[in-house]
C-alpha cells in the first residue's frame, strides 16, 4: 500500500513519503553523484530513544537506583536556495514537529517542545561554519541556534560517503571499512555516547525504493566511552542509499549500551538501549 505525507515549504507543496519497496536482480553496483541545484528540496523524519537503567551499589547493598529516558522527535523541511559548484551554499530549514523527552525537562517524563518547532530559519555555509537567522534576518536564541545546527551540521558540505563508494564498483556481500566520523551524523547524537571505534557496511541487497534504483547495506557501528569513561555501545541495523546520489534516504540502528565502573566502596553499572531512525524524501520545486 502507498502512503503519502505533504506539507508546505515555501509555499510550496512537498511530498514526503511515497512507501514503494521492490528488489532489482543486479549483483554489483557502480554508484554516482548529483550536484545539487536551487529549488532541491528533502523532508526528513527523526526518532531517537535511548534508553538506560543505572544501578549504584556500596558494601553489597543497592544505594540507588535511575531510569534515564531521552525521546527526540523531529520532522525537518530543508529547500535549497542557493548553490556554489554544485554544493548547497544557502537553504531555508523548517521545524513542522520538533519535540523531546529528557532529564533535563520540567516533567521527565513528558516530551516537552522544542524552542525551533514551527519556525523556519536561513542557514548558509560559509567555510566550516553555518551561519542562521530567522526569516527576517535575526539570529536566533543561543538554544534555537544549536537545536539548528545540530540538525543540518553537515549542509553544504562535500559528501564523504560518496568519496568512499565513487572509488569502486560494490558486490553483493562486499564489506567497506568506512571513517569512524562518519557515523555521528547519522546516529544523530553527535559523539555524546563516546567515540566511534568502528563503522562498517556490508551490502546486502539492491532494490528500487520510490522508483530510485537503492542499495540496502548492513551496518556495524562499535562505541567506546573516551578515557576513564567505561561505557561501550555495540550497534547494528540498515542504511539505505540512492545509488544515482549517494543520498541516504534510510538508516535504522539499534543497540545495546553498557557501562561498569568500579572504586574500592562502590560500584556503578548502567545498562540500557539506543535506537535511531531516520528517514529522508528528496524532491525538487517545480519551475
């Protein structure tokens, strides 16, 4: 069954989600990359939960006990507004829904909204730093600022992905080693949960998803706390990326996490699970 999901950007109306999935009979793939233009536009949905129960014992005895939840739900409207050789310059980004749950929140355990939800920002890339203002020139809240940049890190910035699998023609089977930086993005997280030790795609399938020809890889990502920090993070799940445009239009990983730390009167363990999801819709505004 199709479904289908619009909202406007810039007045104008965007498809987001088209869900039509069927496998292709090829074995090997040589991927490619498309510049972008002025009008490309991509919807994008978020999910994160993580999940962790901590545990405090002293003398043999449970001192303390926590649940900590985060919840981060987040739908993004991105349109081009200007290009620099073939590499997005200027973009106007849209926060529809923009929500999440978390110990620093007034209530724990209500999802509270997030400062950027229905309001739409101008970002532009100038070097290594994004520049944002509101839609008449303002710069926003230093808490608005960072919600937008955490979610557009990478906008204009060249696709490090599509470096790695331009280089080769990729099987069926095949696993490619790829830079552990290039896994914080897409865990949406940034390197919060530790340091990425390992990021590896193995390809299992290809297969047209929304009429675009698509690779579905397996992917492993391991996570070790920085030092003096024990936390180790062992995720496994799906990327899904246009061969034609190296976009990534799916990634779903899940994991466990666990952490133990131990003094000579105490001992603290934390155990738990991490989950993303994240799903894009590329489109194009009509001339």
């Amino acid at each position: 069954m199709l479904r289908k999901e619009f909202a406007f950007v810039g007045g104008c109306l965007l498809l987001l989600a088209v869900a039509s999935v069927g496998k292709c009979a090829e074995q090997a793939v040589q991927f490619r990359q498309q510049a972008a233009h002025v009008g490309d536009q991509v919807g994008q949905k978020l999910a994160i939960n993580l999940d962790v129960n901590t545990t405090i014992v002293q003398s043999g005895q449970i001192a303390h006990q926590d649940r900590v939840k985060v919840r981060r739900r987040q739908d993004r409207l991105i349109e081009v507004l200007e290009v620099d050789q073939g590499k997005v310059r200027r973009a106007r980004v849209s926060f529809p829904h923009s929500r999440q749950q978390s110990p620093d929140n007034q209530d724990p355990t209500e999802p509270e909204v997030q400062p950027v939800e229905g309001k739409s920002y101008l970002v532009e890339r100038s070097g290594e730093q994004l520049f944002v203002t509101d839609p008449q020139g303002t710069i926003p809240l230093q808490n608005e600022f960072e919600i937008v940049v955490n979610s557009v890190q990478t906008l204009g910035l060249p696709n490090p992905l599509a470096k790695i699998l331009l280089q080769r023609t990729v099987h069926v089977g095949d696993r490619i080693e790829l830079p552990s930086e290039l896994a914080e993005p897409i865990m949406g997280l940034g390197d919060s949960l530790g340091k990425v030790q390992k990021f590896e795609l193995e390809l299992k399938e290809l297969l047209m998803v929304d009429a675009q020809r698509c690779a579905l890889f397996d992917a492993t990502i391991e996570i070790r706390g920085r030092q003096g920090d024990p936390t180790e993070v062992d995720i496994d799940g799906s990327i899904t990326i246009q061969t034609d445009t190296c976009r990534t239009i799916e990634a779903k990983l899940a994991g466990p996490l666990h952490m133990t730390a131990a003094e000579q009167s105490y001992q603290v363990t934390a155990a738990g699970e991490f989950r993303v999801a994240i799903r894009s819709h590329y489109g194009s505004e009509k001339k």
